[in-house]
C-alpha cells in the first residue's frame, strides 16, 4: 500500500482516482462478489424509488391540476349562482317596491273611498235628521193641536159642569124656597 508520501510524489495520477482505487480495492478483498451484486440491487432500488417519486409526482401533479380545475368550476359556478342570485334580488326588490307602490295606490284610493263614503254617510245622516226633526216638530204639533182640543173640551166639559152646578143649586135654592112657601103657606 501507498502512503501519503508516494501518493503526492506520482505527479500524473490525480488523488482521487488512487484513493477511489484503493476503496474499490479493498472492497473487492472484503465483500467480493457480492459488493457488486448490492451495487446492482442498490441500482435497482435506486431506480424504482426514482421512478415511484417520478410516478408519485406525476399523480401528485395530476391530481393537483385536477383539484384546481375542479376548484375553478366551484369558483366559477358559485359566482353564477351570487350573480343569479343578486339578480333575483334585485328584481325581487323591483316586485316588492311595485307591489308596495301598488299598495300604498290601493291605500290611498280606499282612503279616498272611505272619506267619500263617510262625507255621504253624514249626507245622509243629516237629511234624515232633518226629516225626522221635521216629522218630530209636525209630530209634535200635531199633538199639541190634539192637546189642545181635547183640553178645549174638558174645559167645556168642566164649564158645562159648573153651569150644571149653578143650574142645580139655583134650581135647589128654588125647591127650597118653594118648599118652605107650601109649608109655611
């Protein structure tokens, strides 16, 4: 074997290539035949875990693509359905503010009818008060005439009563006188 000395005194072989000679050397003496077979292995190993990575990163990559694909057409769908949405709103709103227009039209014409109605209401209330104080005072005058005429009569009826008293006393008084002149006579 070669010490450091002799390794620096060959000027045309580099260092490395001696020391990768010497670890290939001194494999060869220890593992032999099977050194290169691990090698292979390991080779092979190496390159079903490059091509599993490979493999693995394409699927990754795939389903990347897939996944962000599929987040734009959620993207892209939910932002129809805001628009639609937003549009169903607004037309809706546009519904709600006619349909309240209309509303407050209806309110205002049944206002307007109820005023209408209530000043023909009082119309009518007042002619028929009218009439009916009219028929109450003729009602009334007519009772009184009625009243009247009646307590006419029972003042006449009372008079004649009085009369008839007078009549009956004279003619009482003169019974009397009458009496007493056949008795005294």
């Amino acid at each position: 074997m070669a010490t450091e000395n002799e390794l620096k005194q060959k000027p045309n072989e580099p260092p490395a290539e001696i020391e990768g000679e010497k670890i290939s050397k001194i494999r060869d003496i220890l593992f032999g035949n099977n050194m290169t077979e691990y090698e292979k292995r390991f080779a092979q190993v190496e390159d079903r875990l490059n091509k599993n990575l490979s493999d693995m990163n394409d699927e990754f990559n795939n389903k990347l693509n897939l996944l962000e694909s599929f987040m734009k057409e959620e993207f892209s769908s939910l932002s129809d359905q805001l628009k639609q949405e937003e549009i169903e709103r607004l037309s809706g709103s546009k519904k709600n503010t006619k349909e309240i227009d209309d509303l407050e039209t209806r309110l205002l014409k049944l206002k307007e009818t109820t005023v209408n109605t209530q000043k023909e209401i009082k119309a009518q209330f007042y002619e028929k008060m009218k009439l009916l104080t009219s028929d109450f005072k003729d009602q009334n005058k007519e009772m009184r005439n009625v009243f009247d005429k009646e307590l006419d009569i029972l003042q006449e009826g009372k008079t004649d009563r009085s009369a008839l008293a007078v009549l009956l006393t004279d003619l009482a008084i003169k019974l009397s006188g009458e009496n007493q002149e056949s008795v005294n006579g």
